[in-house]
C-alpha cells in the first residue's frame, strides 16, 4: 500500500486541525493560524540562521509545558509576533488555556518571516499584526486557500514570489501527516524557473507535473533573492500528525521535517534564513512508526513547498514574477 494525500490535500487532514489566514494586500503581508479542538503536543527545531520566534523555548523536552493550544505563522519580521498576542487574547475568551487560579493562559507559540521589502506600503502607524491575527483566528477552518494568503501573502521564494504551501499523506498503518508552510526563501524552488526540486515526491500533477530539472552548475545555485534584496527571507513551517507522540517525537519529527526543506529550496537554511519547523500530534491514534513519521513529514513538506508557490497569483506591483506567468 503506497503512501497517498488525504482527502483534501492539506494539513487539515490531520483530523481536528484547522487552518485560518488573514491578509492585507496594501501592506503585502498577513497571518495563519493552526488551532485545534484541543490542546495539541507540540516540537520545534530551527535550522535557519536568523529565526524570530515566539513561546518556543517552552516546546523543548525538558520544559513542563505539555500541550499549546495554537500555532501562529507570520509575516512582518518581529511587528508580526503580535499576531500571537492577538491569537492568544481570542482563545483566552473563548475559555482556552492553562488554567492559573481564576486565570487562562492559552500557549500560542510562533514564527515570522522577512517581508519588510517586498513593495508594500509599511508606512502603517499602529501595528497590523493583532488585527491580522485575530481575523486570521476567526477565519480557521478545514479548508483553506493556498498562495497569496496569510503568511504567505507576501513571501518571495529566491526568484519567484512564494506563498502558503499545504500537503498531506495516508500512511499504511491508517495515520495522517500533513504540512503547512510559508515560503519566502532565500534559495529557488525551481532548477530552471519551471521545474520544482520537489518533483521527485509530486503527487497527480499537483503542482504542474513537469518532472525534475537537471540540476544547476553551483554558480547557477547561488543566484538567489539576495540579488535583489537583502536579509528578505525565512521559510516558517509546521508539520502535524494524529499520531500520540511526546514532546521528544514531535521535536525529531520536526527535525527529520527539514530534510523536505532541503529537498525543495537551493540553497536552504542559510544564514539569511530563518528555518524552522514546528511539529504537532494530536494523540488521536496509537500505534505509529515514528521513522515513518518523520519520512511522510519530509516528504509533505517538500510537496507543500512546491504548492505553495505552483499557487501564488500576479499582484500589481509585484517584485517578482508568479510561477504561473513562466508557464503560461
């Protein structure tokens, strides 16, 4: 029995995860949320350079918190981590949280990327972030846009514009791992503008089905995004499951994770990127080979890179043009 998508292709295959997304396309940014119907285990890894986190020291193995009950990825470098803020005030009165006495303190870790000198007008005044990240809670749901949205809204992927990237897979042992990811990467996505490094774990043409390029001289691998901008870059990304892991599992899931990193953007991991994977169980199935988890999340999260910039949309005023445009 081969390893196939879900039912809708995305992380919200991952039965109880929902996914919302908030977006301004004046300022050229926005927000995603990943909630669940409960509290869910939760791992990190960062492999970036330059990450801007927020509540992630709390996800190492030996720290007592057990559970968070939200994932927030962003864009807007460090204004973006106020989407957390807003994330967190929204659960809190919806009755979410650890409770402290009389007291709820929703867990709402985070991630941002570099957007900052993509063409929006950042000229804001009050930061937008809080707004963007309580609208993007209001909006989770298991199904969701890809590209242009939330987190991705703004993103550039080397020299194509990025965008939020979603991918799931079946295994044979009846669990679920899905991907979701913002990409705004330093290195490209494509070999040759068309073709995706992804393309060796393509699944029914979904993301053009063109097959791999021949790979690049070196000299051909370095020209990335910083020709055109400088420090602009982070690929954000989570990898979720319904599998019961501890702290431990979702941590080397998360890690394992960023072989799919490396498989879909060249160069990754940069110093001029800020990598990092959350990783999240549910506890709803017992029973998983956690080798086999960590290959699906690789595997989900390449493809989700791919999908995320096969969906971005021309904007006016983009920067960079969208994959579509190449292959018109």
């Amino acid at each position: 029995m081969s390893y196939l998508p879900g039912p809708r292709n995305l992380i919200t295959d991952v039965k109880g995860l929902r996914v919302g997304n908030a977006q301004d396309d004046t300022i050229r940014s926005g927000s995603t949320v990943l909630v669940s119907d409960a509290p869910f285990t939760c791992g990190v890894h960062v492999m970036g350079g330059a990450p801007g986190t927020r509540e992630t020291d709390l996800l190492a193995p030996d720290k007592s918190v057990l559970a968070v009950d939200a994932l927030v990825l962003s864009g807007g470098s460090a204004f973006g981590l106020d989407a957390g803020a807003a994330v967190m005030d929204a659960l809190a009165a919806d009755g979410r949280g650890f409770a402290v006495g009389p007291a709820r303190v929703p867990i709402v870790p985070a991630a941002i990327l570099f957007d900052l000198v993509n063409g929006g007008d950042k000229d804001w005044g009050i930061n937008p972030y809080r707004a963007l990240g309580d609208a993007a809670y209001r909006d989770a749901s298991e199904d969701f846009d890809l590209g242009t949205v939330g987190a991705g809204a703004g993103a550039i992927a080397g020299l194509l514009k990025g965008g939020l990237g979603s991918a799931s897979l079946t295994l044979p042992s009846g669990h679920t791992v899905g991907a979701l990811v913002a990409v705004n990467s330093l290195g490209n996505v494509t070999s040759d503008g068309r073709r995706f490094w992804a393309a060796p774990f393509e699944v029914e043409d979904e993301f053009g089905g063109l097959g791999a390029g021949m790979p690049p001289s070196l000299a051909d691998t370095f020209r990335t995004k910083r020709e055109l901008f400088e420090r602009g870059n982070t690929t954000i990304a989570i990898v979720a499951t319904d599998a019961v892991l501890d702290k431990a599992g979702c941590t080397r899931m998360a890690t394992t994770a960023h072989d799919g990193m490396a498989r879909a953007i060249v160069p990754a991991h940069t110093p001029m990127d800020g990598d990092l994977v959350f990783a999240a169980a549910t506890g709803a199935k017992d029973g998983a080979d956690p080798l086999a988890l960590g290959h699906a999340a690789s595997i989900c999260l390449a493809r989700a890179i791919a999908r995320g910039v096969h969906a971005a949309r021309a904007q006016q005023g983009d920067l960079v043009p969208v994959w579509s445009s190449l292959n018109a």
